[in-house]
C-alpha cells in the first residue's frame, strides 16, 4: 500500500483549504464549542481531497468513489467536533475523521455510527478518568463520544499498512457499540467470536502473535478494534495468516479489502 506522510501535508492541506480550494469559512460554533463543517465542502473539493490523500478511496472504482462521496457528505452533516487544550478543529481533521468512518462502514447498509455524533480532539495523549491514565483514545457510549489524540491520529496515516490506525480503532469500537453490541445475530458477530475466541485465548496463554500486536489479548473488545485494524490495512497478510477469521471480517463488514487493493472492483451493496 502507499505510504502517506501526512504531518508533512497538513500544512500544505490547511492552507490550501482556506486559501485555494475556497473553504473560507469552514467551521461554524453549533454548541459549547464544537463546531461543524459549514458550509459544506463541494463534491470536487472532497473528491481532490481524498483522492490525494486517503488511499481508500484511491483504490475504489468511478461509481463507487461516487457512493464514497455522497456518503461522507452525509456523515459531514451529522457530526460535531471540539478541540480541546487550544487545538483549533481544521478542515482536514474532519475530513480525515468523516472519511475513516465512512472507509470502515462502506459495505454496510447503515453506515453513519448515529449515536456517536461528538469527537474530540486533543493535541496529545490525555487524562481519562475511566482508566485513570493517559489514554490516546477513547470511546463512551453513554455520552456518543469518541475523543482521540490528533497527533497520533496522523500517524495511522503515515503508513499505511503497519496494522495500527488509531482512527480505524476506535470508530470500531464505536460500531461495535452502535451496531453490533444488542443485535449480534442479525450481523453474524456471534459467528466471529466463534472464531476470534480460541485466539484470543491462545494469545493470552501463549502471549503473543505472529500476524495480531499484543494490544488485541487485553480483551475480547479490543481484539476486535484490532481486528479491523488489520483487516484494512493489511488483508492479504490477513487472509494468509487467519483465513477464517478474516472471512468472518469480510462477512460481518460485507467488504473485502483484498479486491479493492487487487483490481479495483466494485463493492458489492
């Protein structure tokens, strides 16, 4: 896969926003300070956007960068960010944010993860009272949060296949809470405990992996988070190393990272 070095470009996407690609006033106050991408960005600005630095969307076909498109401009409209420590919230945030969601829910009917509609962006690792410890991000389904460290967001897209992509992970975990957790039967997620259990616990008693990081054996949760980490970003390695398992990924995500990486194909709907 391509190899993206993002902290370098954000600059330079930051000021093309507000100086060439016309996105003059493109955050707007809508509540106790988070704001939204307003006015919206035009389908050309998104699509010069992602198509130069989300590899994702590189990858898809003409009618699929299509469903791509109206879906982030969906998802857009429905989300709230708030930057946190005097981290102001820049377009690419949002568009990186909004694209990473749309990317893992892609084969999926329902896709906009409605109950999480809040994100907050720290400038660093911060201070979670659940953990009691410094976290780089976190995911609380009472309040729809997700809050993330934005420096170590970039460097999920720095490389592209190292199998760790803090955005990825978390907005997991956010579809697991918003989808799976009370209709597990209806999405096959029952099926892939099947399969993700004797490995977990094979990690747990063996303790490490030749293909999954260590992080995947703290729990079931976040060997799932992990999962779909490496499912996006190194699927062939996936499939060689865990075949059922990634099948039950390719299953209960309805997508197969392979193809698109491969030949471009349509993703089925």
């Amino acid at each position: 896969m391509e190899v993206i070095f993002l902290f370098a470009l954000v600059a330079l996407v930051v000021r093309a926003i507000y100086v060439s690609g016309g996105f003059k006033k493109a955050t707007e106050e809508v509540e106790d300070g988070f704001v939204q991408f307003i006015p919206q960005p035009t389908t050309e600005q998104v699509d010069k956007f992602l198509s130069e630095h989300f590899p994702f969307y590189k990858q898809l076909g003409p009618h699929n960068r299509q469903r791509f498109l109206v879906r982030i401009r969906a998802v857009l409209k429905e989300k709230y960010f708030l930057g946190k420590e005097g981290l102001q919230v820049h377009p690419v945030m949002m568009l990186l944010i909004c694209a990473t969601l749309v990317q893992i829910t892609f084969g999926l009917k329902d896709y906009q993860l409605p109950h999480f509609t809040r994100f907050v962006i720290f400038p660093d690792v911060f201070y979670s009272r659940l953990f009691d410890r410094n976290v780089k991000g976190i995911t609380v389904y009472h309040s729809g949060m997700i809050a993330i460290s934005w420096p170590h967001a970039l460097d999920g897209h720095k490389v592209a296949d190292d199998k760790v992509n803090l955005l990825i992970h978390e907005l997991a975990h956010a579809l697991y809470l918003d989808y799976f957790g009370n209709r597990t039967e209806r999405f096959g997620f029952a099926g892939w405990k099947d399969k993700a259990l004797p490995i977990f616990e094979s990690m747990n008693a063996i303790g490490n992996h030749p293909f999954l990081r260590d992080y995947a054996a703290s729990n079931m949760d976040e060997f799932w988070a992990v999962c779909v980490e490496h499912f996006f970003e190194a699927p062939e390695a996936f499939y060689t190393q865990l075949p059922e398992l990634y099948e039950s990924m390719r299953s209960i995500l309805r997508l197969d990272p392979r193809r698109l990486n491969a030949r471009k194909v349509e993703v089925p709907h």
